[in-house]
C-alpha cells in the first residue's frame, strides 16, 4: 500500500478528510517522485554491479561462509545467496516507490527470520549481507544526501524485521 492509499483509508476509517498535515506529507512525497524514479531506475540498471560489491564485501567479512562447509562453500551455494540480494534490491525499490515500509514487509521480510533458520543460514550473517548490500548500494549510484535519505531507511527497515 502506498502512503497516499494510507492516508486515504486512515481518514475514511475515521469519516473524515485528510489532515493538513497528512496533506503536507503527501506533497512531500509528490516533490520526490522524480528522484524515487531516478533511484529505481538506478538500481534496476546497476543490480548485477551492487550485487557483485554486495557479495565481495560479504565474503570478505565472513570468510568463513566461502571456506570448506560455509553456507556459501561451492559455486552453486554462493550463487544461491547472491541471488537473495536481487530479490532484496527489488524489495528496496518496491519500499521507494510507494514511501511505504509495508510492501517489504508483506512481501519479504514476515517469516523471513523462520525461512534462513530452517535452512541453517545464520542470521547475524544475513543482517551483514543486508548491511554490504546497502553500503554497495550506495557506493554503486553515489547517490547525493536527498536520495540516500529515501534509500536508507528501507535497508534498515530490513535490517531491523531480521533482528
């Protein structure tokens, strides 16, 4: 849902029209369309170069996950794990285009903790690969401090439902 279907289902549940202040988010969020869509398109055309920074930046912290027996040993486990990264990207761009944390949460973030214990992936891992891929994100689009403030909050709102 988007912050505008927010406000719009707010104010009808409570029989009434928008706040002004309700108003004035909704103009803010409209006076950063262009760049939310810049962002996007950014991180649709740069995925495979974050992912591969996002994935050096990893395994250069966790050595131990690439080593014999890691959860990244072999090139078709790494591959598996590069591969959540995109899936990530996209919930990242789904969370910008609607100034809204709850698409990443309906989509990818309920049971995601149960879903990576189930399969032995350690979670402290996974919050590290969250926190590579945000710093390659940003390292990628080089981004400037208007468009880092709408990116941000979204790897951290993923950080936080790993936690």
């Amino acid at each position: 849902m988007s912050l505008i279907s927010q406000i719009i289902i707010t104010a009808d549940d409570q029989l009434r029209y928008p706040t002004i202040g309700e108003l004035e988010t909704v103009r803010e969020y409209l006076k950063t369309g262009e760049t939310r869509i810049k962002i996007i398109s950014q991180l649709k055309n740069k995925e495979k170069e974050i992912i591969k920074l996002a994935g050096k930046k990893i395994f250069q912290l966790r050595p131990e996950y690439i080593a014999p027996g890691g959860n990244a040993a072999g090139t078709l486990q790494r591959s598996l794990c590069l591969r959540d990264y995109g899936w990530y990207l996209r919930l990242i761009t789904y969370g910008v285009l609607s100034g809204d944390k709850n698409p990443i949460e309906k989509i990818g973030i309920i049971g995601v903790r149960e879903m990576y214990n189930s399969l032995g992936v350690p979670m402290a891992g996974m919050i590290d690969s969250i926190q590579c891929l945000k710093a390659a994100t940003l390292e990628v689009l080089n981004l400037d401090e208007s468009s880092v403030k709408l990116i941000v909050p979204y790897f951290d709102y993923i950080v936080r439902g790993m936690s």
